[in-house]
C-alpha cells in the first residue's frame, strides 16, 4: 500500500518508519491502560535510536573510505555507550557503568578480536563493524538483564541478605543464589535464539546475504557462526558482570547498599 502512496524511496522509508514506529506507539497506550507506564523510556529510545542509526550509518559511509584500523576506535565508542546504557538498569549500585564497560569490552571485545585473528570475522570495515556491532549490542542487552535482575532480586530479599550479614555470613555468598540466578536469566534470550534458529526465524544477516547471491548453504552456516559467537560474547560478558558487580553492592564495612525505598 505504501508503495503506491510514494514513490520517491526516501518517502517510502520515511513512511515505513512512521509506520512501524506508530506500532509500538499502539502497544505503550495499550500497556498504559493497565497502569504501566513506558511511554517516555519508549519514545525517547525510538528518537535516539532512529538518529543514532542514521548518523552511524553516515559515519560509515566515510569510514570505508578510510584505514580498517578506525573500526577498532568506532567499536570502542560502541562499547563504552553499551555500558552506559545498560548501567542504568543497575541504579543505585555504585560502579556500574565500570563494571558494565569493562565487562562488555572483556566479554565481546575479546571476542571480535581472537574471531578477527583466526579469521572467522572479516578485518575489512564492511564486515568487522556490523558483525562487532552485533556482539557489543546483545552482550549489553545481556548485561543489562544480568544487572536488572541482580538489582530486583537484592532489593527483594534485603531483609534475608541482611540477616545472613548478621549471623556471620560472608557477603558474596548472602547474595551469590541471586547472582546465579540473575547470569542464568541473562542468557535465556541468547540461548534460544540459537535454539530455534532457522524453525521460529530466520534472521536479517542471513536474508541479506541469500539477497545478495550468497548460497544458502553458507549463509545457514555463517548466521550460525554468529549466534555463537554473540552467545559466546554475552554469556562472558555476563559471567564478569556479575562476578564484580557482587563486590559493589555492600560498603567496606559489608553492610548492604541497595535497600528499598533508595
């Protein structure tokens, strides 16, 4: 219907994104009805995000012209923005954007670069930014899950932990089912994403690379090789977060931090 209302493709695009946006307008006013509300996070994500695309994508656009060695500088940006983004899932814990970037660039920026070195991602621009991208962005939705749970589940059983504190119980092991539990949820999406590839979705790498003339074959193969290493990478990054975001949550003198009502 949209192609026979414009013609022009940058009208149709502008459209289609109206569109699309208006959809997940519908479902904040429908969450809205049941007193949940989204309606600012929501908006302002679609905002940022539909600037930041298309200002990545005219930053890229000069990249290719320029040294492979500058993906490396723009992947760096993405990882401190995915740590600032998924800190704030993790209020009121001192530290976590810390913890947040430096687990996302040990966890999937140890990944991009030993998949660079063996080969397995292409060093060319065109190839190592989409792919990094891709493994920065679902080892910070990762690590915002691990820090959301961790955060509800503390603030849940504060008066268990703090009993566990007075009986002599070390701090780490109080909070460590909590810990457990919140990588093991982390990873659900990662997890079975790679489950029902190929029967629940076929995802966008892939349809792009069959458009392109690849053979299905290997476009199967490389979406595979993928999702494993954004599991890889999430699952990393999420075992670091959590392993040092449990220091942060007691003061030095091991009394906890995140209390509700802060």
């Amino acid at each position: 219907m949209l192609k026979h209302l414009f013609h022009d493709p940058l009208h149709l695009v502008f459209a289609q994104a109206v569109v699309a946006a208006l959809a997940a307008v519908l479902v904040v006013l429908l969450a809205r009805k049941r007193r949940i509300h989204l309606e600012s996070e929501v908006l302002i994500a679609m905002l940022r995000g539909l600037l930041q695309i298309v200002a990545v994508g005219s930053i890229l656009v000069l990249l290719l012209k320029s040294s492979r060695w500058n993906s490396a500088w723009l992947l760096m940006v993405m990882i401190v923005a995915a740590g600032a983004t998924s800190a704030r899932r993790a209020r009121g814990i001192p530290g976590a954007f810390t913890v947040s970037t430096w687990a996302i660039a040990a966890g999937a920026g140890s990944v991009i670069a030993v998949m660079t070195w063996l080969g397995v991602i292409d060093s060319a621009i065109t190839s190592l930014v989409p792919v990094g991208s891709m493994l920065i962005a679902n080892a910070m939705n990762t690590n915002g899950l691990a820090l959301n749970r961790i955060r509800a589940d503390v603030l849940a059983h504060a008066g268990e932990i703090e009993t566990a504190l007075a009986l002599g119980a070390e701090p780490g092991r109080s909070v460590s089912p909590y810990v457990q539990a919140a990588f093991e949820s982390s990873l659900i999406p990662a997890i079975d994403s790679v489950r029902s590839l190929g029967i629940v979705w076929i995802p966008g790498l892939m349809a792009g690379m069959l458009l392109s003339g690849a053979r299905p074959l290997y476009a199967a193969i490389y979406q595979f090789v993928v999702l494993a290493m954004i599991l890889a990478s999430s699952g990393l990054t999420s075992l670091i977060s959590t392993l040092f975001i449990r220091a942060r949550l007691f003061t030095s003198a091991d009394q906890l931090i995140v209390q509700p009502g802060r």
